[in-house]
C-alpha cells in the first residue's frame, strides 16, 4: 500500500513539474469540460439535419407585348416545325419499306404477296418450327436463315416451288445454318413437315392454296376429302 502511494505521489508530482503546479490544477480542472459521449452523439444528430425543402426558382420574367408576340410566334413555328418533322420521318419509313417490297420477288403474279408479315409454325413433338415467308426460320427461337430467295436452276429460271433461306445463326464446328423451304398447292397455309437432313442444314415442305392452280386447288381439295 504504501508503494502504490507513492507511486501515486510521484506521478502527481511529475505533472507538476511537467505543466507547473498551477497548469497540472488546470488540466484537472478542464476534464470537466470534455463532453460525454452521449453529447457527442448530439452533435452528430444536429450535422446531419437536413435542411427544409425549398421552393424551386421560378422564372418570373416578364416581357413587354411585343417581345411576348415574338417569343408566342417562335413557340408557334417550333412546334409547327416539330409536327412536320415527325411526318417526313413517318413518310421516309414508309417510302423505304415499299422500296424493300420492291425488291421481294412474290411471284409470278404475285400470287404469295398475301403471306407478307405472316408466321406459321409446327410442333413435331420436340422442336418448335416456325417461318415466316420472305423474312425467316427459326427453331426453337434460333434463327435457322433469312429470307435469300427463290430457287432457281442452272439457267437462272426461278422455280417458284422452293423458297431459299440462308445466313442463319452459326452451327458449331459447322456451317450457317439454312433452310430449304418446298412449296406446294394445299387448301391452307401449314408447315406439314421439318427435318434436318444433313448438320445444321434444314428442310421445310409447305402447303398454301397460293401455289395452286385452279386444276391443282380442285385435285387437292378431293384428295382431302
């Protein structure tokens, strides 16, 4: 015990001589002042208040008559400028889409024309087959080919009995993937087979009343029958 005295009187008198006697009252003194840590935590809270929302600026400039007539028939031409804009855009789509019906070879007298934007699919129990005449095939979801053209022999004569789909998705260790589509005269539109005949390489026989003729849509309907 009375080591720890000791002890204790040395320390007290090291801080004297340290800070001086007075100072050493001093530092004792303003342990007082130091906050707790709950005060703390106070301060922290009044930092991070935030402010109240203010109002947005609005702008409140106004204009003599005739400035004001100005600016109303600016605002007028811009919106007129707008709306024309709109239409020539609209006009330019429409231009560039019959351009692209131009170039589609639909027949001989345009007898598949009626096909344009639609679908029709097969399911065979394992894959779902679907084409789109004169836009696509697809497999699953996978694109099989698009529309290249009709088939045409050694000549260059088109045979308006196979449709031509190539530059499909990439096969692995493979080629592009296509499709051979055969056309032939049935009572309605219907994909009534798909096959892979060879790797990546598809075959498609298709019925539409599109490529009959009139003896052929007779023989056809009786054959149904």
């Amino acid at each position: 015990v009375s080591r720890a005295v000791a002890r204790e009187s040395q320390l007290s008198s090291g801080i004297n001589a340290e800070y001086g006697g007075e100072d050493g009252q001093k530092i004792q003194k303003n342990k007082e002042y130091i906050p707790e840590p709950d005060e703390f935590d106070d301060l922290d809270d009044e930092e991070e208040d935030e402010p109240e929302d203010v109002a947005p600026i609005r702008n409140t400039i106004s204009y003599d008559a005739e400035t004001q007539k100005l600016i109303d028939v600016f605002e007028e031409a811009e919106t007129l400028y707008n709306e024309a804009k709109k239409q020539f855009e609209h006009a330019e789509r429409q231009v560039e889409e019959v351009e692209k019906l131009n170039e589609i070879d639909f027949g001989r007298d345009e007898e598949f024309f009626s096909m344009r934007g639609e679908c029709f699919e097969l399911h065979d129990g394992k894959y779902k087959y679907k084409m789109c005449p004169f836009d696509q095939c697809t497999q699953d979801g996978t694109n099989i080919g698009k529309w290249e053209g009709w088939e045409k022999d050694g000549k260059g004569n088109v045979n308006y009995g196979v449709m031509l789909y190539s530059r499909g998705a990439g096969c692995w260790q493979g080629p592009n993937r296509s499709t051979r589509v055969e056309v032939k005269c049935g009572s309605k539109n219907e994909i009534v087979s798909a096959e892979e005949p060879a790797k990546c390489e598809y075959a498609y026989v298709f019925k539409t009343p599109a490529a009959c003729t009139k003896v052929q849509e007779e023989h056809e309907i009786h054959d149904e029958l």
